[in-house]
C-alpha cells in the first residue's frame, strides 16, 4: 500500500516510538498516583514529554502543557473553557468540526455572538473583513493554523495582532501544523495551542493536549480524581491538574516523548523542508493533468493536496485509486463544511493526497500516473 | 519490586496485549475516516472491539460500546449527558472523585438535589436508607460497583431495583470490577456502565468506555469530527458517534481488545477466584498482626486490602513498604474522600495493597513479613 493519508494519521511511526510505548506497557504504573517506583517512573515520562513539549513549541510553561486523547478533546477543553454566556466569538470558513460543532453548540446554549471570517475559492482567509468584524466585544478568536483540507497555513501572527489588539484570547487548532512545521507559540502570539500526537508529531493515536499561556484562564472540561487535594470538591484550580482529571495515557505519552526526540534528531524544518518539496513535487506534475483541479493556495502549504477529477465524486476516484492501484488517500468532506461550500465542492468533496517525512518521490509518482490514467 | 497497586494500574500487562498495540501502531491508520485498507483495518479492530466488550459483559447492542480514555472521562460523559437542571440524583459515600467531583459541580451550576447514601464504619452502604430516599423524583442514581478504597462490592443488584421502581436510571462506575469479576450488565440491571481498561482489563493506559442501555439517551460531552454527516451542524445522534468526537485509539483498544482474550482464556471467574484466594489469604494473616486495622467488609469483596499500622502515617508507611522493602502499595486518601470520612480515617489515609491474577503468594508473604516488622 502506497499511504497517502497522513493528515488523517501517519501511519508509519519511528521504531523509537513503538519501543517507547513497548517499554512505558512494561515499567509505568500511574502517573502522580502514590510514590513507589512504578508511579515515579510514570510520573517522570510525563513531566518529562510536559518539559520537551514546551521546548518543542517554544513555549515557556511546562505545566502548563495539558495532555488530551486527541487534539478534538484539547479544543472542547479549549473552546468551552473559555468562552462564557453571550461572547462575541471570532472563527473561520476553514475550520474543522473539531472547532465547529463545539461553537455552534455554545451559539445555542450560551447564546454567542458567532462571527465567521470567509474564505475564497482558495481556501484563503479575508483578513481584511476579520479586523472590520473583530471588535473590542470579541473575546475568543478560535481558528486553524493550517486547513486539513487545502493544506493552506493561516497568518496566525496577523490573526493574534488583531485579536490582541481587542483583547480577546486566540486559540489556534494545530492539529495539522504540530511537527510539520516550526511552531513558535510565543512568537505566533497563541494563547491556547491544541495539537495531537498522531499526525504530524509521529506519536501514538490517543495523545495530544494543549499549551495554556500563563495567566490564561479555561475551566474544567473534566472532573474526577487528581491525586491531589482529595478533599476539595472542585478540581483542583492548579494547572495541569485542572484540565486533567483521571488517569493519563502514560503510555502513549512516553511514545509521544520519543516522537518528539525523533523530530528534534532530524530537525522539524529539515521535517518541513522535505514534505514541501514533494508537495511542490506532486503539485507541478498533477497540476499539468488535463481534467484535474487542485484546490489551495500554495504560496505558504503543508504537505496536503486536495483535488478533483472532472466531475467524478470523489469517492469513486478515491476508491479507484485504494482498489486498482494500492493508493490511500481521503475522499470526501473531510470534517470541513464551511470550507467546502467555499470551495464549492460541498457535493463532489475532494480527494486529499497528505505525505509525511518518510513518503517517497516513487510513491508520489505512482499516484501521478495513477491520476493520468484515471483522468484520461 | 513487588507490585501491589494493581487498584491504580495492573504492571503487568498480558505479552499478547503489548503485541497487538505494537501490531496495530505499525498497521492502523484512523478509524471510521476514509475507507483505504489501514483505516479498514483499524475500523474492524474498533468494531470486533466493541462486539468482544459487549459480549464480555452480557450487553446486548455493540454500537452503544462507547470508548472513551477513561473511566473518568466515561464518568463525565454518562453523569452531564443524563442529568438535567433541578434533577434530584442520588449517589453513595463510596464514590471516587471521579463521580463526586461532576456531581459536585452540577449541584452548583444545575442546582441539582444531590443526595448520598451513607456507609458504616465498614464502608457497607445502608440500603434501607437508600429506599427511603429514593422517591419517583429521583432521576439518575450514581454508584460504584467496587470501592476503590475498602474494596467492598456494592449490591449492584438490589440498588437497581430501588431505582427502577422510581423510574430513575442507574449509571455504575466499574472501574474496579471490570475484568476483576463477573459482570453481566442485564443481570445486574445496569444502564450505564462505566469502564477503564488499564486496571482490571489488563489493558492500555488511554482506554476505557462506557456501555449505554438501549433508550437510554446521553447528551453528547465533546463535539467534533465524525467522519460521517459532515454538513450537520450537530454532534451525529446515533450511538457511538455521538459520543465518540475525534481520531479513536484504536492502538490502544487494539490493545484492549487482546487483553479480554486474555482474560477469555482464562475465564473471567477463575481470576477473581484467584484473586479472591489471594486477598483471603492476605487478610487472614494480615488480621492476625497486633497495630494493624483492617478497613471494609470481607464478605463480598474484590482484591484490596486497605489498613492502618497504629496511628502511623499512611505515607509513611507505604514509603517505608517501598524504600526498605521494595513493595509498591498507595496510601493516602485515593480519591475516596467521603468514604475516608466514614471510615473515620480522613486525616491518617490508608495504605491500600491491591492484587491482581499475577501477583503471587511469595509476594504476599513478603508484604506480611514486613508489615510484622513495621507494626512491631
């Protein structure tokens, strides 16, 4: 098989990350809970992926690094932490439903002001209309740092600037930037950060979290044990305790650990250098395909082609590609309406072709003349 | 080291289950998005998963198999998505934080009429008083399966009763009981069941669900991608989407799901009658040594056996258990607080020597040996 699907999770981990995970099975008892060895051991791997986390993002607060199960549960914690009764809130055309469904659901019950920034036939923000609309009432701007469904990178400096300008909070979703490209949270001017740790971070599936910039406040999502303070009848208000009610994933985070040195080792700008050239690679031969639109804007892009053959449904060509040729790639709506209908491919869906560091150039060539065949 | 904490975490994981998370980090891609052979063949893992889960505990409808990362998490979801504004609920001293804490919190934000049943000084729950308070108002019923503390199992059956007569629902927490003993959700007449798969199970840390009733209707926790009817602005109503939001672990239920083969093998009895010997075994020596009380209710009981030396310090005890001897136990409060109320031992705690189908009876003569020379 010929795995083009890496934005929905890469499927080929390092070796050091399965022996991690391997080893984490054998050795770790619960993090934080007690004091023996197996408990210390545990709690050590955590702190210690908290403290290579933080670096990795240039963020300055390790405790301030919360694990979640996935990047759709840090943005629940996130979105739901912060936003209260009748908030003016900011987002986007290219979000995810990860963003989406927990916005709507507060428009509903909490009776936000929700705001959407558009999107044109590229997938690219107005950011024009975003500073008209994003006023000093604005209290939560949630957007992604890149769309899973074009691949395009928002301007998430020029969003916080705006955002900050008004004071609101900015949470960015990075669950496709984490590992696929330098991430400088201070730098960004992100004030919450979500990401998973089975995309782009090459982790195990069940990991993920969010940086909490200090001073931000997000509430509870979760309640429950904490090994701490059993007495008190709320959460405990100290972070990451707050935000991390029940046992961890202390396993998947020592893999997730040993993801982020694999990174580190090659470099995550060496990672991001080479998932652009064989996205520039795909791009410039598919492009060329007569009956084939790519959709995006490819002047700053992850390693994401999304496209349409003719009028074929994306599905059948999809499927086409995974039946006749071995080739995984991603029909469909991809969990991003607003951005379809921008598109205009809310009936046809895209087929989405995502590489990571270890896609080869022959693999892309194959899905080449794959499309050739299937447009001709 | 000698490991006796198997209550927080079992160590030692079947050689089958580390094999199938390994197995499925090198194969599976995401679950339910997309339909190439890797997320096939991680769909099928999540799918034989929850018919394996259902058939284990005599559930009847596979698709309300909900996997969640926790018991806790599992908790939160079946406690909010239940219990509405001014709904009287009635829960039990033996609760974990994992139960009070999101009762708690409702009590404050819904103004919910939060009721408990009180434990003797056994921690045996007093069920006459629960049928006295356990009116037609009565909506959701909270209580565990197995303190994690004294390890007394609770009279699932006869509680269910009381609250079905009143029309209330019963969510029961199983995070002790899960893979610790027979558990037939129909018999016992649970609605909700709550699980982890870390403990009992045998599987990985970052695992765990909830079994929900047919009928029984749960409001969705987090909201997010689905993979499926991507244009609704909904969380999708059918069970498990609606509440399984976000990328599943399907490395680690791979996991879980070869830990109840394991435990299939063997047969779920035969390990809690192993166990059950072991703990006999334990008590009956334990009772014997002058300065050491034993906390809970021997008559039916699961794999933990709390006490006190004297009036030491459980902490210290326990770090003298772990640095002198090199027996992992966990002292303190467990997340238990009401139970250590009526157990009178909110400020000494206690050391908890939980056991699980692995540990051995050289291990417990150890434990009791030095327990001879600590309390001498």
């Amino acid at each position: 098989m010929i795995y083009l699907d890496n934005a929905a999770t890469t499927l080929k981990k390092p070796d050091q990350v399965i022996d991690a995970v391997v080893n984490a099975m054998r050795t770790q008892g619960n993090a934080s809970r007690g004091a023996h060895n197996a408990t210390l051991s545990a709690s050590r791997v955590v702190y210690d992926a908290r403290v290579k986390i933080a670096k990795f993002f240039n963020f300055d607060t390790p405790s301030n690094v919360i694990f979640a199960c996935n990047s759709t549960e840090a943005l629940n914690i996130a979105i739901n932490g912060t936003i209260k009764e009748g908030d003016k809130v900011i987002s986007t055309d290219t979000e995810h439903n990860s963003v989406l469904r927990p916005l709507y659901h507060l428009q509903k019950t909490k009776n936000i002001d929700l705001q959407f920034v558009n999107a044109d036939l590229s997938g690219v923000l107005d950011l024009n209309q975003f500073e008209r609309i994003c006023d000093n009432k604005t209290k939560v701007v949630v957007v992604n740092h890149i769309s899973n469904l074009t691949g395009n990178v928002n301007d998430i400096k020029t969003i916080s600037k705006i955002a900050h300008n008004v004071g609101a909070i900015l949470i960015v979703d990075g669950s496709q930037s984490a590992g696929t490209m330098l991430v400088d949270v201070k730098d960004l001017g992100i004030d919450i950060y979500c990401f998973t740790g089975h995309k782009g971070l090459f982790g195990p599936q069940g990991t993920g979290g969010l940086l909490v910039k200090e001073g931000v406040e997000v509430e509870a999502f979760k309640r429950g044990g904490s090994g701490v303070k059993t007495y008190e009848e709320d959460q405990p208000n100290e972070y990451p305790t707050r935000l991390e009610a029940g046992t961890l994933n202390s396993h998947g985070i020592a893999g997730l650990s040993a993801a982020i040195d694999f990174i580190n080792e090659i470099g995550v700008e060496n990672i991001h250098k080479k998932e652009r050239e064989l996205t520039e690679y795909f791009y410039n031969e598919v492009i060329k395909i007569e009956g084939i639109k790519i959709y995006g804007d490819f002047s700053s892009h992850a390693a994401i082609v999304s496209l349409n053959v003719k009028d074929y449904d994306s599905g059948e060509v999809s499927d086409a590609l995974s039946n006749d040729y071995g080739i995984a790639t991603r029909p469909g709506a991809h969990c991003a309406p607003r951005l379809h209908i921008a598109l205009g491919t809310k009936y046809q869906g895209a087929v989405r072709f995502s590489f990571s560091y270890f896609t080869t150039k022959e693999e892309l060539d194959a899905a080449i003349n794959a499309l050739k065949v299937i447009a001709s």
